[in-house]
C-alpha cells in the first residue's frame, strides 16, 4: 500500500510539473512573432565550421540516439539487482517521464545555420556515420535480448511482468530510433537506404518506407494520407486505421511500380514481400532456437516499432489540410490534386534533446518541403505551426485524447489564420526559404513530384538551386497520384 501511494504521489507531481511547464509553453507556440524559450538557444556551437576536431563535436550531440537502447539494459541490471522485475520498464519511463520534463526545461534550439556552416554540414561524415552505426546497434540488441529472453536461466518467461518490460523497453527504444531509419530511406545513396530497410527487416515493418517516401509524402495534409490524422481526431481510432491502411496503401504502390516494369505485385522483385519474407524467417529461427519467449519479445518490440512511428504521425500533422484544387480522383478513388505541401503542413519544434534523439526529425516543415536536405541542416521557422513541446511529451498528451484537443485544437486554429493572412498578404514567400522538392531518395533525388529551384538538397547551402531532372513540375500544383 505504502508502494502504491508513494507511486501515485510520484505521478501526480510528475503531472502538476508537466501541465505547469506546458502551459507556459503553449502561450509561446501561441505567438508567432517570437521563437519557443531555450538555453542558449542561439548558440551555434555546434554549427560553426571548423577541422577534423570541430566536424567530431558537431555531430557528438547525436551519439545521444544510443540513450534509449542504454537504458533497455539498464532496466535489466537494477531488476538483477533489485529482484524487482518492474526495473524493466526504466526505459518507459526515461522516454515519457524524464525526457519530456528535460525538452521543457532544456527547450529550443533556434539556430539556423549558414550558407557556409550548411556546407559544411553536408560534408561532415560524422553525421552519416552516425545514423549507419545506430543500424548496427540495433540489430546486435535485437538479436542479444532475444536470446536473453528466450535463456530460461534468466527467467524471463512468457508473459511474465519482465517479458512485459524488456519487450516494451526494447520496442520504445526501437521506436525512437524510427527518427535514424526515417532518415535513412531519403538518402540519396542505396547504401544508406538498406540500412534503413535492414532494421525494418527486424521489426517486422517492411512495407513502411514504400508507403512513407511515396504515398505519406505525396499526399501529406491531405485526407487522403492515412498519415496525416484530422482535428478532433483521436489518437486511439487514427492509430489502427493508420496501421491497417498504410499496408494497403504501401501495397498499392508497390503494385503499380511492379506494373511499370512489366511485372506482377507477385514477383521475387516486390519490394514488400521479399522481405517480409525474410523477416517471417527470422521469427520462425528465433522461435526455433530459442523458444516462444524470445518469439514473443521479438513480436512485441516489433509491434511497438511501428504503433510508436505512428504515433508520430498522429501528431506530426493534426488538423493541418492542403488545398483541393479539383475533384480529379486517382484509379483508387482518391482526390489526387492540391496545392503543394508547404512550410504551413506540418507541425515545427526545435526542442534541443529531442531533436538530437530523432535526428531533427521535429524540424518537419523544412523536411517536408525538401525532403532530401540531410537532418543536420533542417531548419526551424518560428512561424511554422509549432508545439509547445517535443515529440516525448506530445506522445504523451496524444494518449489523452481530450487534454491534446485542449492544446492542440487552438494551436490548429491558429495555423490556419496565419497561414491565410499570409497567402492574402502575399508574405508567404517572404517568410519562408524559396524551393521545394517533397520526394526525395535514392531512387530519385529530385523532380519525382513538386520540385521548384532552390531546393538546395544536396549542394553548398540556400544559395544552391537543385536541377530536376524529369517530372519536373511548375513547382505550384501536382497530382498526388
């Protein structure tokens, strides 16, 4: 009894604190005319260019993406050490207790960086090195915890309140690293890309990156995008309709790609299904060598994977909507034409430790506007529509439908005024940087949807103007098709 008070005491504290600090930044997301509060929050320390030495600690702050996988096995220890297995669940409460106090607290990170600082950016191979080595980390958990799970000596049995917490740790974990494999896929190099597809291969989640770069970034704000939920909509329908429907979607465009080169949806080239294949052997080995507990953590952390991802694209474009330009539908019945997606659809947040959790993932507007401009150069408007917090603590809010429509709802409203008084008062174009480029990879860089020079995706900063090369659009309107 006395464990349970002091657990309710802890929380409610954790709440008042919480609630306390994101209502204050809530009337900063409020203003447009200034950015959310930070530390040091124009510090360029880590943007200056500098030698070797300087391009290390640029990209050091990212090391932080290994945090949760840390703490997965920190859990482990202190229940070994305890013999109280709810040690297990240290990883939840790091990444929705301690974190989300810390982005508050911490806050915004403003700085954009140069023309030059950018170019530099670009060529510093720490960045680069440092999304490929989370890869590697990854898979070597997986497969460590997996075989931990599945050794009766360390009594992790089905089921069990340790099962439950290392599956859940690891899968939180996993779900953070979704910023890391998000990145991935939009590199321009193959290489970069499988490795992103590789830790899809071990969450079971393969069809993600199909329907992300060409069905999420086609019809992002759109009620078409499964992705994209609606105002007042709650996270706890948007999130199985999200799951289902983004499979579907994923399948369809695979479909339609197979077509163009003349193959069925059924060919050992299908993109989904080959490796789906290989990931449904990989559970059929774990649950063959090491038994139905180390199955079943493998399963949970793989659903927890992609239940997190879209978690976050709940929040990442609630209640924002482009413009429908006609009722032209797709061969799905879809609408298929609006006004491009800008730097008004998608919700913004420079918030410090987050950002360098999810590899700027938060700078969305910037990332959805040129999909291919590296995490290390995403840039921050404050007068994109922005959070009053990060992603850790919007997660949070988003599970309680009724206090995110209280935040969030006003927040929407907001965005909207704005963004029509900047299209009436033709400040739009002022505001924000020129270019756009919404799909990018390796399969094609630039030009595949909207593409408007001045992109910038892979040259020497904003002065650079991206050629496209083929379906090169007015750079206005294009079909989401």
């Amino acid at each position: 009894m006395v464990e349970i008070n002091n657990a309710t005491l802890l929380v409610t504290a954790w709440a008042v604190l919480f609630g306390s600090l994101l209502r204050w930044r809530f009337k900063e997301s409020m203003d447009h005319a200034k950015n959310n509060s930070g530390l040091a929050q124009w510090d360029p320390t880590f943007y200056k260019v500098g030698g070797a030495l300087k391009d290390f600690i640029n990209a050091l702050p990212y090391i932080l993406n290994l945090l949760p996988t840390a703490t997965v096995y920190l859990g482990i220890y202190f229940w070994q050490l305890t013999g109280n297995p709810l040690w297990t669940f240290f990883t939840f409460f790091v990444a929705f207790g301690a974190v989300p106090i810390i982005d508050l607290v911490l806050g915004e990170d403003s700085y954009n960086p140069t023309k030059k600082e950018e170019t530099a950016l670009r060529e510093n191979i720490w960045f680069r090195l440092h999304t490929i080595f989370y890869v590697w980390v990854y898979v070597a958990s997986v497969l460590y915890l997996t075989k931990f799970c599945g050794d009766p000596e360390n009594g992790v049995e089905l089921f069990s309140t340790a099962f439950f917490g290392i599956s859940t740790s690891a899968g939180i974990a996993s779900g953070f690293g979704n910023g890391c494999i998000h990145e991935l896929i939009h590199r321009p190099t193959f290489t970069e890309m499988n490795h992103g597809r590789l830790v899809l291969v071990f969450s079971n989640y393969n069809h993600f990156w199909i329907e992300h770069l060409w069905g999420h970034h086609k019809r992002v704000a759109t009620d078409e995008d499964p992705a994209s939920s609606a105002v007042n909509e709650s996270f706890w329908t948007f999130i199985w309709k999200c799951l289902w429907m983004s499979l579907v979607s994923a399948c369809r465009l695979e479909a339609r790609f197979q077509a163009r080169h003349g193959r069925s949806f059924w060919t050992i080239y299908n993109r989904i299904l080959v490796p789906y294949f290989i990931s449904f052997a990989i559970d059929f080995a774990v649950y063959h060598y090491f038994g139905a507990s180390a199955l079943g953590f493998h399963l949970l952390q793989s659903f927890l994977t992609a239940f997190l991802t879209d978690n976050a694209n709940y929040i990442e474009h609630y209640g924002l909507r482009r413009n429908r330009l006609s009722d032209e539908k797709d061969e799905w019945g879809w609408a298929c034409e609006y006004e491009r997606p800008g730097w008004m659809h998608a919700w913004n947040t420079g918030d410090r430790i987050t950002n360098w959790l999810l590899f700027k993932i938060e700078r969305h507007p910037d990332h959805h506007v040129n999909a291919g401009r590296p995490y290390q150069i995403l840039r921050t408007y404050k007068e994109s529509p922005t959070y009053p917090t990060g992603y850790a603590g919007m997660f949070v809010l988003s599970w309680f439908p009724p206090l995110f429509r209280m935040v969030m709802n006003p927040l929407v409203e907001k965005a909207k005024q704005d963004y029509m008084n900047q299209l009436k008062t033709n400040t739009y174009d002022k505001i924000f940087p020129k270019g756009s480029n919404n799909i990018s990879s390796a399969y094609k860089k630039v030009g595949e949807d909207f593409f408007a020079e001045g992109s910038s995706e892979y040259g020497g900063g904003d002065a650079f103007n991206s050629k496209g090369k083929g379906g090169v659009r007015d750079g206005v309107t294009a079909k989401t098709e």
